[in-house]
C-alpha cells in the first residue's frame, strides 16, 4: 500500500497508517533520553505477551476483523435492515463499553439526513432528565430497542429499559449479550429475543468493531464493510512491521515514557474537528479503564487521559497548557482540508481591517488554529503529537480505532497491569447493586 515509517534526524517518527499519520517527532525532540534509549527489550518483553494472549485466544480484539465472517456481517446488515424498515427510530440502552464506540463514530459519519431519516437515542445514563427525554423519544415514535450490555446484568442500562419496557414492541427489541451466560442471555434463550453475541474475549471498551458497536452503525447509515476493511488493512500493516518500526508500540512507549520518565501525568487528546469530540471520550475510558491500576508490584499507575476540542477549547485551556505545570503531554487531530471547502466570504458590512479572512476556508483557518497552537506550546517546550487523517471516513476510522486499542493493550504490558480488567468499576457495580 506503500505506508512507511518516516524517520527525520535522530530517530525522530513520523509514521503513515492506513488512512492516517501521526507524527509523534516532538514527543521525542523535547525528551534526549528517549532518542537515546534503545527500547527493543521492552518491546520484545511486551511483544511476547500480548502474542501469546493473543495466539491463546484469550483476548480477541486485534484479531477480530480478520475472524469476522462475511455472514455474521450479512446478519448485522439483515437486522438493521428490518428494524428501519418496520421502525421510525431507534433508542439504544447501554453505557460505557457498550456506547462510546459506536457514538463516536456515528457522530463523526452521519449525515443531518440520516438522522431526520432515523434517528437514534442513546440512553446511557439514568438521571431523570435523560429518562424523560427517553420516554419523550419512544412516546412519539414507533422505535425499535436495542438493549446491549456483555455481562447481562448492568443496573444502569436494566433499570432505564425496565422503566420503559411498557412502551416498547416487544418485536422490536434486540439484545446484544454474552452468548451464553447473565440475566440478558436467558432472558434470550426464554423469550426468543433476536440477539446477537458479544465476543467472550472481548471486552466492552475493546469491543467497538464487534456486534457491539456494528449493528449501532449500520442502523446510523455508517458502512460496515468499511469499517472492518479500514481495521484489516491497519492489522496487515502492523503485522509486517519490525518491532522498533512498529507505530503502535512507538506511540505506548512515547505516552509511557512521558508519564513515568518526564512526570508528564495528564495526556490530552484534542481533535480540531468538532465532530470527532465524541471520539475523546472513547478515548479516555479505553486508555484510563485499561491503564489505571495497580500493577503486579502493587504500585498504582497509570496517567490521566482527557479530552478536549480546538479551537473551543484552545481559548480555554491554551495558557494552562503553556504556562501552567509542566505535566501535559497534548496529541492534536486535524484532517486533510477538501478541495472545495467554505469560504468566510465577504461581510455585508465593509471590514477593511479582516479582508485577509475572507477568501480563506474555514478547514484553513481552523488548521492554522492547530498550527499556531502547536508552535505556541512547542516553543515553551510543552510535548506535543498530532495525528492527520487523510479523510474522516468509516474506512479510516476502523483503522484508527484498532490503532488506538492495540497501543493501549501494548502500554498494559508496559505498564505491568492486566489492561483487559477494571476491578474498580466492578467494585463499584456490586456495591451498586448491594445498596439496592
């Protein structure tokens, strides 16, 4: 395909995915150590043991689009064809896991026509605000239901569809579950619910490429083919990809090494498209859920991810970051700007002192928002990255997204933790379920 691992003077990266670029040079410009550093035993230590996790079966992700089968997609697309056809709307149930992914992408992909087509509500939280809303969408609307949760038993996303169940068609339901044990599956196996299964070794964060997050965009308009074909194309890559070469493994080592080595603890995600805020918080719960924790030497570790968006939040934050504690590691998102994009235009009140803004679109401006920003924080020595998609497509956005989950398993092993639990939220859940 012709991706290649750019190299500037002194090992500095700048890596081309499929689909996208991310230029990781400043991480490394601004940290000697880390040029001078040889990580090759790391990479091999943690190389082994996410391959044999992987080879076992034990954990599924990075393997999946490459397992998934034409019918099981055929299946998806079958489903999601006869609930818009039988229904106005959708609302979906689930939190966390089982709606970030899907949201996201869906919020970077679809068109104002598809949702005024079929629109979708997500009901993932149970403040009453957010219940009335609910009930509101399902009152008005003939909609299917999609109840997705892995474990069967999430008090959230139960409590929500109970309070609603009276309102919904019963033919109209979907679960998404764990193909053979919880509360959701025997509901399944009793009432004959359409179903589809959750991947035992796949967990919900991870779990965006699987039924979880698929029937969700397929019912969003977003091309499943696509999206699997993006994820298969960066795991063909990735696989032919010495380890010192290897992007994945470079961009957990850039975030590892800031955080442990140069006391960089909160890292920050920022995409200077407005349609990609949703994407952070997918982010966040992937890379914080999967690293923060306590590690084998009992030791808690992990950095603090957080989200943002340019050019709203350039104004709110931008002298923290500059002036502020040293202790921010900031990755930037653009995309490559359209041939045709939209002009500012000229005012209908003459403005001689703006006339420079007025032939220039609104993807320049906003991109040379990112660049006078990244130039601004590099020259007080703030690290900083920035990923380029090449479009904002389902295609580059499977790519990105299985990106992203590989280099966070990598940064587990880095890490000394097991990056595919989460005993504090479990903790949290019983004693949850404990005071009810």
């Amino acid at each position: 395909m012709g991706y290649r691992k750019r190299n500037g003077e002194n090992g500095l990266k700048n890596y081309s995915l499929p689909g996208f670029n991310i230029d990781l040079t400043p991480l490394f410009h601004f940290a000697p150590n880390l040029q001078n550093w040889d990580p090759q035993s790391l990479f091999e230590k943690a190389h082994a043991q996410l391959k044999s996790k992987f080879e076992n079966g034990s954990i599924g992700f990075f393997d999946w689009p490459a397992t998934l089968t034409s019918d099981e997609l055929k299946k998806i697309e079958q489903i999601s064809q006869e609930l818009k056809s039988q229904y106005e709307g959708v609302l979906i149930c689930g939190i966390g896991g089982s709606h970030l992914g899907a949201a996201a992408v869906i919020e970077a992909l679809r068109s104002e026509e598809d949702e005024k087509q079929f629109p979708i509500f997500w009901l993932n939280n149970v403040d009453r605000w957010a219940i009335d809303r609910a009930k509101s969408f399902v009152s008005k609307k003939k909609v299917a239901t999609l109840l997705i949760s892995k474990s069967g038993n999430t008090t959230e996303t139960l409590s929500g569809f109970f309070h609603l169940s009276s309102l919904l068609d019963p033919k109209g339901i979907v679960i998404i579950t764990d193909p053979e044990s919880g509360e959701l599956r025997r509901w399944v196996n009793s009432h004959g619910y359409t179903h589809l299964p959750v991947p035992p070794n796949i967990g919900g964060r991870f779990s965006v490429l699987t039924s979880v997050g698929l029937l969700p965009l397929a019912l969003g308009g977003v091309n499943i083919h696509e999206m699997i074909e993006g994820a298969k194309e960066f795991r063909s890559y990735i696989a032919a990809q010495p380890l010192q070469e290897n992007p994945a493994y470079g961009y957990a080592l850039t975030s590892f090494w800031w955080d442990t080595q140069e006391k960089h603890s909160i890292q920050y995600l920022m995409p200077y498209l407005s349609e990609l805020k949703l994407l952070t918080d997918w982010y966040v719960q992937l890379w914080a859920e999967s690293l923060g924790k306590k590690n084998i030497h009992g030791k808690s570790v992990g950095p603090t991810f957080v989200g943002a968006l340019g050019t709203r939040d350039q104004h709110s934050l931008l002298q923290l970051f500059k002036e502020g504690p040293k202790d921010k590691v900031i990755g930037f998102i653009d995309c490559k700007p359209r041939t045709q994009g939209l002009t500012v235009g000229s005012p209908q009140l003459s403005s001689p002192q703006f006339e420079y803004l007025f032939q220039h679109t609104f993807e320049e401006i906003n991109s040379k928002a990112l660049s006078a920003t990244e130039q601004s924080l590099n020259a007080e020595r703030v690290p900083t990255y920035r990923v380029l998609f090449e479009d904002l497509t389902a295609r580059t956005l499977g790519s990105f997204l299985l990106f992203q989950e590989l280099a966070c398993a990598i940064a587990g092993e880095f890490y000394e933790v097991n990056a595919f639990n989460q005993p504090g939220v479990e903790e949290a859940k019983q004693l949850l379920r404990k005071s009810l």
